[in-house]
C-alpha cells in the first residue's frame, strides 16, 4: 500500500476522530457495516430515550450483549498506534471518540473525550447515582440501584440527547492544525459536522477507513483500508 503523508513536526495541534471501525479488529461490532447488528430493531430506533422509557429489558438485551463482546475485546494495533502518536505530540494531542468501549483507554490514550459516553459506567434515572458497570448485578432484567431502588442505565448518549465535551470539542477543533477521522460512516451528527468544520478552518485534514465514508470529499489524503493495518504504517511517516 502507498502511503504518503507528510512527518507531523512537534508542537502541531493534532485531533483525531475516531468511531466504530477502529474497534472492529478488536472483534467489536460496528453499526452500519454488517447489517443489524442484532435482532430486528434499527439501533437509531432502540438507542433512545423514549426506547427506554417503552421498553428498558430490551434496551439492557442491547447493552448487555455489547457488555459481554466488550468483555472478551482488547485494543487492537490501532488504539496503540493512536497512544504511539499521543506519546509523540504531548499535549497537543486531543482524541475524540464516538466509541463507548473504552478500548482507547485501556490502550493507554490519555486525552480521550468520550462524545458519546462509555458502556463501562451506569446511572441511577431516580437519584443520579453512577456505577461502574462491572459491579453492577447484571442479571436481573433490568439493574437496579444499590441506593434507591431505582432502574439503572447505561451512562451513553442515546439519540436526540446532547453529546459530552462538545465545548472541549469546538475548542479544539477551532485550534487543530491536522485533524485525523478513523473508522466512522460520517453519518451522526454532530460528530459528522466535525470534519467539514476543521477543514473550513483551515486543518490538514487526513481519513482512515474500510470504505469511503460520506463525507470522503472533506479529506485532504485518504487512505482505504483497515485502520489497523494503516495507522501503524502513517505513524512512521508522520513521527
Ligand atoms: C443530538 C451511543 C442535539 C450509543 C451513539 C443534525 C445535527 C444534530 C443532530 C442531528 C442531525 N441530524 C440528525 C440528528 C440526530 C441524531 C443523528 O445524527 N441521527 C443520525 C442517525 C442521522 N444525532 C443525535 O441524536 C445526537 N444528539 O443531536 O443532540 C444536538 C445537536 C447538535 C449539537 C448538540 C446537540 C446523538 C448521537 C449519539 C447517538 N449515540 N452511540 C451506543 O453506542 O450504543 S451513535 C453510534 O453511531 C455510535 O456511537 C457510533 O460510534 C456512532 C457512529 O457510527 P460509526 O462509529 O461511524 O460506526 P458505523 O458502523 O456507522 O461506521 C463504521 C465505519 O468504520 C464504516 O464506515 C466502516 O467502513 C469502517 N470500518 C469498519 N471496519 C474498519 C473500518 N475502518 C477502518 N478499519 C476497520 N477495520
Ligand atoms: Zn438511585
């Protein structure tokens, strides 16, 4: 595979986007790439307030299936790749990520803004009280809180609720120099308006994905392939 981008000298504002696909090597499910990805619900319909409200055995069936995936995943060569360039940059590295798997963490990320929050913690929708989910007594159909009785849920932003960060988001995106997109479709919003956005300001803009997404257009290089396999071989260019 050619690859040819350009080193990423010290000092430069870097933020990378990451979404499903850079999870997929770990043996994590994406949403859009294989069909449902699990019964016969559309996610967008299921992931939602008013899903909970409706029907919260259901939406826990959906967690606790993506729960027990997480528990046998580990970081793939693309969350290291990823570390490897935050190592590099220092603080002027941001990784935004759309994922809920924390797989960037346990790989070592250390600026991760969790848009769209994380599987590996739960609210109490009574009194607000958070837990980390492996403590949590999944086996009742729907956990309860320890505290006040009340149902728990997956501490996610479901759709039509606000993402996490956005401010952390804007700042960074108004300042980045390069912005990196790996592994997403580019079509939910507002993290698809994010690669037009650093482009209007002026980034470098650099995409890493199985397909063209969408938005491909928004790329000033584009690599197609899978991000483990890619991100390893651009860290040596760009460092
Ligand atoms: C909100 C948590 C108000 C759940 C998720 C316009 C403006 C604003 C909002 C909207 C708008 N239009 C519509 C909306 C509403 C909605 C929306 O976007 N709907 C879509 C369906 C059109 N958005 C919302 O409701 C959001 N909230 O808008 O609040 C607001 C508005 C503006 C500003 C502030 C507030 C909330 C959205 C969050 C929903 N929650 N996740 C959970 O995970 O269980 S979204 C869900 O989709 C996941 O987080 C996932 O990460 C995300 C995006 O999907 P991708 O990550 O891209 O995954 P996908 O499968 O689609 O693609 C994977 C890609 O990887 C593929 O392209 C594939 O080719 C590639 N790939 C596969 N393998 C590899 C690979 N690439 C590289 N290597 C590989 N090996
Ligand atoms: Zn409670």
């Amino acid at each position: 595979m050619s690859l040819n981008s350009a080193p990423i000298q010290k000092g430069t504002r870097v933020t990378v986007l990451t979404g499903a696909g850079v999870s997929a090597e770990s043996g994590l499910f994406t949403f859009r790439d294989n069909g449902g990805l699990w019964e016969q619900y559309r996610f967008e319909e299921v992931a939602t307030p008013d899903a909970f409200g409706r029907d919260p055995r259901l939406v826990w069936r959906f967690y606790k299936f993506r729960w027990e995936n997480l528990g046998k995943a580990s970081p793939n060569p693309a969350h290291y790749a990823l570390v490897k360039l935050e190592a590099s940059l220092g603080d002027t590295f941001t990784l935004i990520t759309q994922n809920v798997d924390g797989l960037h963490q346990e790989a070592g990320s250390r600026n991760v803004i969790e848009m769209h929050g994380t599987l590996r913690r739960c609210y109490c929708v009574r009194c607000g009280q958070q837990f980390r989910t492996a403590k949590v007594n999944l086996h009742r159909e729907v956990p309860r809180c320890t505290g006040c009785g009340g149902s728990l849920r997956p501490d996610i932003v479901w759709f039509g609720e606000m993402p996490f960060g956005l401010e952390a988001v804007n700042e960074t995106l108004e300042h980045t120099r390069i912005f990196i997109v790996v592994g997403t479709s580019g079509t939910v919003y507002p993290a698809a308006q994010f690669l037009p956005l650093a482009r209007s300001l002026g980034a470098r803009t650099i995409g890493i994905n199985l397909e063209p997404p969408q938005n491909v257009s928004w790329f000033d290089e584009f690599y197609r392939g899978r991000a483990g396999d890619i991100l390893p071989e651009l860290l040596k260019q760009w460092i």
